[in-house]
C-alpha cells in the first residue's frame, strides 16, 4: 500500500460495490482494514477485517488486522485469540518475518500493525 490513503480507500470501495460477491472481496476489506490502521481509527479497521474474516477466515494477512486492531482497543483476550489462529495457520509466523515482507513507501502503514502484533505477544524473530 504505496498511495495516498484516501484514494486507495476510493478504490477498494469501489471495487466492492461493482462486485460484491467476488472472490477476491476479503483482500478489497482487508485493504480498507489496514488503510483505517493507517490512520488510527482502530474501530473501524476492526470492522472492515470482521468482514474480511467473514468472508475467508484463512487470509493471513486479515489476522494482522484482527490482532492489532483489538490490541490497540484493549480487547486482549480477542487479539491473543487471533495470534493464536494465526499461528495455527502460519506457523513460525513473527514480526521480523512479516516486516521483511513488506516494502512500503511509508514504513508507519506496516509499523503500526507491528506494534499492535506485538503488544498482543507475538514472537520478536523465530528465536
């Protein structure tokens, strides 16, 4: 997620009104997830990854999104319980791993998954 903010969300959006039933939709409600983390309205990117986990319960990245959006609302118990799924999914998942796979023109987009990723207790590296 390179762009202004505000027109990637123009976008998704977009693309989920002209095909709201597309396969695809959970990356389109993950996007909007993370562009809300982006800028701090953790209630509302809780909402949109809710709808993306609805839709595909699988997608890894969504996890990001779920953990860190409820780590930062104080819900704990609801982040641990996605680190967990997670973990079940991707095993040996940790933040150095994820932050090495992310090239982003603005780090703070992906830091602040980070942050919140660790505050729920994900591993550091695979030490």
């Amino acid at each position: 997620m390179g762009g202004d903010l505000g027109e990637a969300a123009d976008y998704l959006q977009r693309a989920l009104r002209l095909n709201p039933n597309e396969l695809g939709t959970h990356w389109q409600l993950t996007g909007m997830a993370h562009i809300r983390m982006a800028e701090g309205r953790y209630e509302e990117a809780l909402d949109w990854a809710m709808r993306s986990q609805a839709v595909n319960s699988g997608y890894d990245a969504n996890h990001w999104m779920l953990i860190a959006a409820n780590a930062y609302l104080g819900h704990m118990d609801e982040a641990r319980k996605h680190l967990a799924a997670l973990e079940s999914i991707s095993p040996g998942v940790n933040l150095a791993r994820i932050r090495r796979g992310q090239h982003a023109i603005d780090p703070h987009r992906i830091e602040v998954l980070i942050e919140g990723m660790r505050m729920a207790g994900m591993r550091k590296s695979g030490d």
